[in-house]
C-alpha cells in the first residue's frame, strides 16, 4: 500500500472498526466556536479554557461553546455584541491535520481525524473520507467522491468524481472496501462493503459493484458484470497522468 502517515504517540490503531467504535466512544464530544465580540475589556480577564484575541474594544474568542455561553452570561454588562460561528455539535472526531502530509489536498475536501494518506496524493475539492480510510501514494480522489470508514484505497489510483466506496464500521462485523493499485473507478459508481477490486481494473461510471473484481477485467452495469479485459481497452481512456500528482 506505499507510504502511510505514521499515527502519533497514544493513538489507537484504525485497522479495525472494534477500535474505531472505541475511539468514538470514549472521545470527549466538542463543540468548538468562534465569537466576534465588541465591548468593554479593560478589567476583564480571561479564562485558560477559551483563547482571547482582543483589541481595544472588540476581538475573537475561540473555545467550547459550553465554557463560552458561561463567559458571555458573566460578562453581559460589557458586552456590547458579538456574533458566534459554530460549524458541528457534540463532534465525536475532529478533522486530519493535513499540514504534514505529503499531498495536494484542495479546499472544500472533508477528512477526519486517522485517515492515512500517502506522498503524492491528490484529494479534491468536497471529497468526503471517513475515519480509518487509507489512501495510497499517487492516488487522486477526486470531486464530491466518497470513501467510507475504513475504506482502503491502493497506490496510483483514481476515484472518480461523486464515487461511493461504501463504509464500514457499523456493524463490525462487515469487511471494507478494497481498492488494489493502479484501479479507475469511474463517475458516480458505487462500490458495496466487502468488495474488493483488483489491481489494474476499471470500475465503469455509473456501475453498482456488488461482488468482488478480478485484477486487470473492465466491469460496467447495475449490477456490474465484467465486459471485457483490461488488454483490450483503449490505453489513453484509462491513463493515469503522473503530472498532475507533482508537488
């Protein structure tokens, strides 16, 4: 599977949903704000729990909403306004730190926390990846596609645009995706939980893969069914462009 970010000190393993399910659960559940506020601050003293930017008579305040309404109702009589942001509720899992990785990852792209994702990577813009997924090296997720829990995708890959590899860690039991290298997965296909794809296949768009692929076939449909073999497929229809992969 190429290159993997290495999990930090006192992380649990992701390779299984029993320890995903635990991680979720034992997590301290947060909803974070940020609060534009104005006012009069010169003998106010701010907590440690909520991180204070403030100028003069206005600033921004970052912390747990739970702690800030807190600070907010204490301090109404100085306050002359404010406006909070907030954008989750008793989030179990925060979002991956991607100032590490090796990868283009564009905006708009939505990763939790312990996905691993290789050098060279491409992630684009409203790609979804769930918790515990695994991205090769050189592969690129591309537009709107989703890859559930635990979804696992090989080296020099392409997912394609609004793609569906499903999710699995609810029940446990299931088995997830398997993307095997050098695999196309076309526009708007679905791929079911347990299956896996072989390497060097094509997932035609639109296709709904229930069973497993074999390495190298061409498979199309609802539900897919092999058409043809990887050797009998125009090469420039499935080329996998290294220039767009460069950092």
């Amino acid at each position: 599977m190429g290159d993997r970010q290495l999990l930090r000190e006192g992380d649990c393993p992701v390779n299984s949903a029993a320890e995903i399910i635990r991680y979720i659960s034992e997590s301290k559940k947060r909803t974070p704000v940020k609060v534009y506020l104005k006012g009069r601050f010169d003998n106010v003293t701010f907590p440690e729990n909520i991180q204070s930017f403030i100028s003069g008579n206005a600033g921004v305040l970052f912390g747990e909403w739970a702690d800030v309404e807190t600070f907010l109702a204490q301090h109404q009589d100085v306050i002359d306004d404010y406006v909070i942001e907030t954008d989750r509720r008793n989030s179990a899992i925060p979002l991956l730190d991607t100032k590490g990785i090796q990868a283009r990852i564009e905006p708009g792209a939505i990763i939790r926390d312990k996905v691993s994702i290789g050098d060279n990577a491409v992630i684009m813009m409203g790609a979804v990846i769930n918790i515990g997924a695994e991205i090769g090296s050189g592969t690129m997720i591309d537009m709107g596609a989703v890859l559930g829990g635990r979804a696992t995708v090989g080296n020099n890959c392409h997912i394609g645009a609004g793609a569906v590899l499903a999710g699995v860690i609810e029940p446990p039991s299931a088995k997830p995706v398997v993307i095997e290298d050098d695999v196309l997965v076309g526009a708007n296909a679905v791929i079911l939980e347990g299956v896996r794809v072989g390497k060097g296949s094509v997932v035609a768009a639109g296709a709904i893969v229930i069973e497993d692929v074999a390495p190298g076939t061409v498979v199309a449909g609802v539900p897919a069914r092999v058409i043809k073999q990887i050797h009998e497929t125009d090469k420039s229809k499935i080329e996998i462009k290294q220039e767009l992969r460069r950092l």
